[in-house]
C-alpha cells in the first residue's frame, strides 16, 4: 500500500499539517475500524505503520498473531523511535 495513498483515502489529504485536530481524529477512527476489520496481513501491517505514525498503534504483541508481522511492527517500532530520536 502507498502511504500518500493510505493518506489520502482516510484524511483527504496528503498533508496531515493542513487538517484541523477534528478532521485528524475522524481520519484516524477511520484507520483504527480499517485496521480492526482488515483480514490480508500486508494491507492490515500497511494500517498499522500509519496508526504508529499517529501515535496510534496498538501494541504489536496484541495485534499481530503471526511471529514474523509481530517482529517485524516491533523493528519497524524500533526504527520509528531511533529517527524521533536523532531528529531531536
């Protein structure tokens, strides 16, 4: 799944900075219910890295009963912190 794709289908948008708190919220129930009904494992993993970008992600260990999504939502979580780290 392309992410300017994802982004667009949920929030109308490509730009996330441009949208109101409101307008951010609805797009991000929109993911969770995507995510919570979503059976394919790439397309639901694709979900999940864009509710991690939001700062919404449930915890892999929960989400994913597959071995190789879990770990690889949790590298991909790892990887997430280390860029948030070096940016600051």
């Amino acid at each position: 799944m392309d992410f300017d794709a994802l982004l667009q289908h949920f929030f109308g948008t490509t730009e996330l900075d441009d949208l109101a708190p409101a307008a951010i919220e609805a797009g991000a129930e929109r993911v969770r219910i995507a995510f919570g009904t979503e059976t394919e494992p790439g397309r639901r993993f694709a979900l999940w890295t864009l509710l991690h970008a939001l700062g919404d992600a449930p915890d892999p260990a929960t989400v994913f009963k597959d071995s190789a999504l879990r770990r690889a939502a949790q590298d991909y979580a790892r990887a997430a912190a280390r860029i948030d780290r070096e940016d600051l």
